[in-house]
C-alpha cells in the first residue's frame, strides 16, 4: 500500500556499506523504519543522507505494509528548508539531543495528529527565532503533556514538589522530592512562550541542574529512558 505522509527524522544508522536505516515520526503512521539503500553510493543512491539529518522535515510517499518491520520510500521531498537549525551551532546541538530523546519517547505505531503537530510547530519556531537557549528545557515539560506524564500543577502553595509522582505535596514523601530553590528552578519553563526567553538568565549550574532535574523526571515516568549520550556535547555548547 503506497501512503502519503508527513514525516520527521529522528534517527539514522549506517548499514551496512552503502545504506541508512532511519526512524521516522510520520503524521499518518507514528513511528516507522525505513530501509535507505544505497545511499552513500554515488552511481545506485536516489535517497542522499542530506535528507536524513535529524529532524528535518520530509514530506514521503512509502511502500507500507502491516507487520513489517522496515518500510521503503518511493518519494521524498524536503518538507521545509530550514535556516539555522542545522547551520548554527547551538540549534543543531539541540537538534541532535533532542532527536536522541524522541527515539526513546517515540513507540507507537500509530498515528497522534496532536502530538505530530506540537513538534512540527516547536521545531518551526526554534528555526524562525535568534536564540533561545531555554528551547529544549521548554519542549521537553511541553512533550511531557502529549506523552502522559505532565506535571501537576494544583496545589501550588505547597512546599515540595514530587518528581516520582508528578505533582506538590505539604510534606517531603522521598528521595525524588525536591523544594526551595530546586523547585523555583524546575518550575521556570512551565507557561513560557517558545519564542521568549526568561528574563533572568541562569548561570551554567542552575542550567545543568534544571536539564538534569528534567531528565530524572523522564527517567521516573518512562520505562527504559536512559541519560542521551549528547548531553555531554549539548553542555559544553551551552554552559
């Protein structure tokens, strides 16, 4: 069956020696794998790894059957050129980190327009703006919303917040819950615009200790998520 879709990278593998196996987020299928052959191969390739750079944005026409693992492209185009996101270097150290993260979010064979949607237009906006270096923090507790596990936010009066179980308690109830200055922190990217930043700049260790703290919460709500390997990279960029 041959379907149109929409469709955003989020992660390519070599295989072999001339092809590419990419993970797909498409807007009619959810997540799909595809077999790319013959891309690094200049004479028998159609398909170039310049399209497969993390999260651009395809629009591809698939040969897609039920039950199999790895799917073909027939046509793809670029959906929508990017301006910086992969030219400037700390939009394509986010790119990469939050590619890695999608792959580990991302499960479902099937379709979720909401979600599709929240990343397309997050990931417009990143491109269009000039900085934002609380982009990532923000669309991660944005992705948390899509994905089952947002935070609660009634009760704010109360002086811990949580992490294990998402939401403020009048009492510290474990080891994940956090308060003071740490939950003023956690709490920044919460009802901020995508295309503002927060007028009081953090210094590198509250920026660190934030990520950290959002990635212990992913950690505490989906089952296998594990610390991106491009941290380290996305760390040295912004700190």
């Amino acid at each position: 069956m041959i379907i149109s879709t929409k469709a955003i990278v989020i992660s390519k593998i070599k295989y072999r020696d001339n092809d590419l196996i990419v993970k797909c987020y498409t807007a009619s299928k959810g997540i799909l794998s595809f077999l790319i052959k013959g891309t690094f191969s200049s004479k028998k390739g159609k398909l170039k790894p310049a399209y497969f750079q993390p999260l651009t944005m395809l629009d591809m026409e698939i040969d897609f059957k039920e039950n199999r693992e790895l799917h073909y492209i027939k046509v793809v185009r670029i959906n929508y050129n990017y301006d910086s996101l992969h030219t400037e270097i700390y939009k394509s150290a986010v790119a990469i980190f939050l590619s890695e993260v999608l792959v580990m979010v991302l499960k479902e064979e099937e379709p979720n327009q909401d979600l599709f949607l929240f990343i397309e237009t997050a990931l417009l906006m990143f491109d269009s703006i000039d900085s934002n270096p609380f982009f990532h923090y923000q669309f991660l507790m944005r992705l948390t919303r899509y994905i089952g596990f947002s935070p609660d936010l009634s009760n704010p009066n109360y002086p811990f917040f949580n992490l294990q179980s998402g939401c403020y308690e009048s009492f510290s109830s474990g080891n994940y819950c956090i308060s003071g200055d740490k939950l003023k922190l956690f709490m920044t990217t919460l009802g901020m615009e995508f295309d503002k930043s927060k007028g009081e700049l953090l210094n590198s260790s509250q920026k660190q200790q934030l990520l950290e703290m959002i990635l212990l919460y992913y950690k505490l709500h989906l089952q296998g998520f594990k610390l991106p390997k491009s941290i380290v990279i996305l760390n040295q960029v912004f700190n």
